[in-house]
C-alpha cells in the first residue's frame, strides 16, 4: 500500500500537516453514534501502548479540525 504523501483537506482544499497521532490508549472505530457504557460493535485500529506510544503518520488541517491519519503501519 502506498504511503500518503501530501493530502488536501476534504473541506477546505488547502495543503493540510503533516505530523503523527497517538495515544497512551487504544484508537477505536465504530459506525455506531450510539452512546453505550460498552461496545462490542467496533474495529480497534490501534492496540494500547506498553512502553512506548504508537504513532500514527497523520495530517490535519488546523482551521477545519479535521485529521487524516494511516493505521496500518504504527511507528
């Protein structure tokens, strides 16, 4: 799979940032907009970190607060 290399923002069309996410938790999807105490319906893209964060190569447009990121391949 190709790697991003320079992404336009979705909602703005201007050249969005390139950076990294991550998190000392677990990065979840779920389609569902429910709110529930658990969940069972979703997908974890990310597994918790141990010792080190897991980085995720990401862009983000700072004015329309939307991020891009890649979770195949944490760093």
């Amino acid at each position: 799979m190709r790697k991003l290399d320079k992404v336009n923002c979705p909602k703005c069309g201007r050249e969005m940032d390139k950076g990294y996410v991550y998190s000392p938790e677990q990065i979840l999807w779920t389609k569902s907009a429910k709110k529930t105490m658990f969940e069972f319906d979703y997908e974890n893209l990310v597994g918790p970190s141990t010792f080190k964060f897991k980085k995720l190569s990401a862009y983000r447009c700072e004015d329309c607060k939307i991020a891009i990121f890649e979770y195949d391949n944490p760093i």
